[in-house]
C-alpha cells in the first residue's frame, strides 16, 4: 500500500503540470 502513495503523488502532479498549462 505504501507504493500507491507515490503514485498518487505523481498523479498528482502531472494533473497540475496538466492545469498549469
């Protein structure tokens, strides 16, 4: 479980890489 917090932050992020746009 602990390796799905990772890829939620790095969904995370490229969703506001996405928004930023």
């Amino acid at each position: 479980m602990q390796g799905l917090g990772k890829d939620v932050q790095k969904a995370g992020q490229a969703i506001e890489r996405a928004a930023d746009r």
